[in-house]
C-alpha cells in the first residue's frame, strides 16, 4: 500500500539529516497549520520566501482560510505565483521533487502537498569546452545541470518538433535522464527502443558514464565506443538535426549522441569552422594517424625481426648499428617502452594538471634519453613510439583513443609471434569485427559499407556545405532531404 503524504512520516524519515528540513508554518487569522519540506542549499532562498512564505504574512486570502482545503485551493488558484506549483498525492513523488531541490508545502488532513519549483543550487558557470575547442565558433559547453544542458540545446533548435522527455534512473540516487529529439526527424522506433533500455536499468546508483553505457550499448562486448559524447551545444543540436537523439544525464557535463557510426568518431568541429579543403585535409590526416598509431609498433617489430629484407639497405644498418649495444629484442623493447608511454599517461592525468604537464613532458624526455644513454634501448624503437603517441593523440574522440591504444598493444603482440601474416590477419578480424557491429539499426561503418550513399561526403573528406542536400542513411527514416 502506498505512503500517504503526512509531515511526521518525513520528519522521522529524515530525523538525522540535519539539511532537510520539515518545518510547521501557520495562517494569521486562523492559525491552520501546514508545513513546509524543502532541502537547504538546494532551494533559492528569493523564490522560496516570494512564492511560500511572504504569502503567508501578506495574501489576505490565505489569511483568512479557515482550513487546510481553502488554504490549498488558494494556493493553487489565482496566486501569482501558481504557475510554479504542483499538486501531487503520490509520496514517492514528493521526496523525488524535494530531493532534485523544490519546495514542498504539506496539508496533513487531506494527505495532499503542493511542489513549488524553487531550485537554486549552485552550479559551475558555462565555459569553454576543455576538449572540442574551436577557434572559429561557439564558446560554450554543457555543464552538470540537466535543465541548463537542455535549455542550450532548446535555444540552438527553436522548433516545435523538438522533443525532450524526462526520466528517472537509480534505486536510490534517482537520477534524471532527459531524451532529446526532433519528432519529425527521428526514427521513432530508436526512441522506444532507447527508453526500453532505460527502463530496464535496475540498479542503485549511476555516477559515472559506465553505468549509463553499459545498459543502453547493444554490442556490450566490443571494445570500440557506441555512443558518442560531446562538450558542445552547437555539435548536439547538429545531430539532432540530423536525426540522431541525444541522451542528457543530470550530473554529467556532456551529452551522448547515438546512433553512433565511426566516422562520426573521426569528425571534430574544427573541421566545420574551416574551408572544406582545410578540413578535408585535416580529416585526412586524422585516418592516417589512426592507422599509424594502430600498426607502427607491430610493423616496427614484424620488420626488424621476420623481414629485414623489406628496408633499403643503409636504413637497416643503421638500425642494426643502434642495436649493437642493446641486449633485449626488438619485442621487448618496443613493448617496455609502450608501458613506459602509458604509465607516463597515467601518472599525468591523475596528478594535478600543472605537475602532471611537467611530469610528462620531463618523464618522457628523461626517461628515453637515459635509456637510449644506457643502451636498454635503440633510438630507432625511441623514434617509433614517439611518432605512434603522438599519432594516437590526433583522435578527437577519447573514447576511440583508448580502444586503439588497446589493439596496438595487441597487434604488436601478434606480430611478434607471427610478423606480417599476423598482422594482416589481425587487421581483416578488426575489420570484419567492425562491419558485424549493429548500433540501433544502423551499421558502424556505415556510409563506408554502403552500395550506394549519398551521405559519403562527409566521411573520409568534407565536401562544401551545399552539397550536403541528404541525412545520414538509416538515421531519418522518412525525412531524408535537408537542403535544397
């Protein structure tokens, strides 16, 4: 049987939480009592003493109320402020209200509370995005309040299509999720079946992005990103505009995009603030650092060790002659030194950012310079895992990054058993592991594995805006054109 709304019930409930606060206020005239449950430091205190408190003292016609049930009708009838309130019967709604940082006002005898939106918590200004920088563009970025984040996306798409659903997800920490999408563009089968995987999270808590992915990725065993996220409004709204949806979680400073295609991954916004020549070379560059970062090491080792004969005659005395003094194969250096690398990673990204930029930059150069010094490891390997950082450093989805900082370790793991044939049969399973995967109808690779596309200009290259006259295949079912 369900909790009927009742002041001592949340005055015990809460009786050790010194910050919620459940306080008894009464009518002038009649002294009929109510009472109020709201959270300090989650409720603004302007709009909470405008909309509750000072029309106790001053609104003659609460004053005069000579019951609960006067006092609630003129509450929600003919105030200025009855716009923000909300009469709700259910308890568990109650606390879900007060909890997210409205105001409850109580009526005991008729087992009935009025939720007035009076949330003022603080929250981080809007700032540039630390990730998706852009020099020609917007400058702002999402924050970890779900109602601003959809309040920039709402003002970047000012149509009336523009669907933005809430709901909520955790036994216990209840947070809200917010589904966002153009209801003239969007596949709307996508939508339910999204909201199915919502619904079907049954777990207590959710504080980090993992436990949102997991539930709603449909190939949980890959090791490539499904879903991608963004700092930027201005990116978000693009998407929606091309039919994809986007999931926005409260506490969470970004928002997921899906469905997600790997070009998708590949593309950043610079691309966009520049000529198509300019960015079309950009990008071109970016699948060329992908593959480098992805092979190098495995090739490096597959060539020095299986087939010397592959390199011009002075370049492989030159690395024999660097590899005189060392006393460790080329595997061993190549995968000590690709621990060095990441470790190095690591240990930058969780010390503070000033010491962990200085960490990295001294590390790296110490570390490899005192090695090669000491003849642990040729310059040649030096060379190689520099140019293969660097090159993974280009992806502008982090996500990616690390799923291919993953393979390249596995690859070179190959080639060191089996060099080439390794390699390349390495390459035809990711390959094949690629185009099996299914992100919610549409293909992961797609447009790349498309007979016929007319969404291929925007993938390898960016052609001139005016030629993007279609959506994306297999995203807006229906509405396809989007440009004359």
């Amino acid at each position: 049987m369900p909790q009927l709304i009742e002041s001592k019930y949340l005055s015990d409930l809460f009786a050790k939480s010194g910050d919620v606060l459940v306080r008894e206020i009464k009518t002038a005239t009649y002294q009929v009592p109510v009472h109020i449950f709201c959270v300090d430091g989650l409720v603004n205190d302007t709009i909470f003493d405008q909309t509750i408190l000072r029309p106790f003292a001053e609104n003659a016609t609460i004053r005069e109320s000579k019951n609960q049930q006067e006092v609630m009708e003129a509450m929600l009838s003919g105030m200025a402020y009855h716009d923000f309130a909300t009469k709700v019967t259910d308890m568990s709604v109650l606390i879900q209200g007060v909890m997210s940082g409205m105001a409850g006002v109580i009526f005991d005898d008729l087992h009935v509370a009025i939720l007035f939106d009076a949330r003022g918590f603080d929250k981080r200004s809007i700032a540039e995005p630390s990730d998706e920088g852009v020099v020609k563009g917007a400058k702002d970025c999402f924050i970890e309040v779900l109602r601003t984040n959809t309040a920039m996306i709402r003002r970047r798409i000012r149509s009336r299509y523009l669907v933005i659903e809430q709901m909520t997800v955790g036994r216990v920490n209840r947070a809200d999720i917010a589904i966002a999408y153009l209801s003239n563009i969007a596949d709307l089968e996508n939508v339910e079946r999204l909201k199915k995987a919502i619904n079907k999270i049954d777990i207590d808590n959710t504080p980090t992005p993992a436990f949102i992915e997991e539930f709603i990725v449909q190939n949980r065993s890959s090791i490539f990103p499904q879903i991608m996220y963004t700092q930027r409004p201005d990116r978000c709204s693009s998407n929606l505009t091309d039919g994809r949806i986007a999931l926005i979680i409260d506490g969470m400073p970004f928002v997921y995009i899906l469905p997600c295609q790997l070009p998708m991954l590949m593309q950043s916004p610079e691309d966009y603030a520049e000529n198509c020549i300019v960015g079309s070379c950009l990008r071109t560059i970016r699948y060329f650092a992908l593959i480098l970062t992805l092979l190098l090491p495995g090739l490096y080792i597959a060539i020095t060790t299986f087939q010397q004969e592959m390199l011009p005659v002075e370049l492989a005395l030159s690395l024999q002659n660097a590899k005189q003094n060392v006393p460790f194969s080329s595997a061993v250096e190549v995968f000590g030194l690709l621990l060095s690398f990441e470790i190095i990673i690591e240990a930058g990204l969780r010390l503070p950012k000033t010491v962990g930029q200085a960490m990295s930059i001294v590390g790296g150069l110490v570390v490899g310079q005192a090695a090669v010094a000491a003849n642990l490891i040729s310059p040649g390997v030096v060379i190689v895992i520099a140019f293969t950082g660097i090159a993974g450093f280009t992806l502008p989805n982090q996500d990616l990054a690390n799923a291919v900082r993953v393979l390249r370790f596995l690859i070179a793991i190959v080639a060191t058993f089996t060099g080439f044939l390794g390699i390349m049969f390495s390459v035809a399973v990711l390959i094949l592991h690629l185009c099996s995967l299914d992100n919610y109808g549409v293909a992961y690779l797609s447009p790349f594995v498309a007979a016929e596309s007319k969404s291929h200009k925007d993938t390898l290259f960016r052609y001139p805006v005016r030629f993007f006259k279609y959506r994306p295949e297999g995203i807006a079912k229906k509405n396809h054109r989007k440009q004359k």
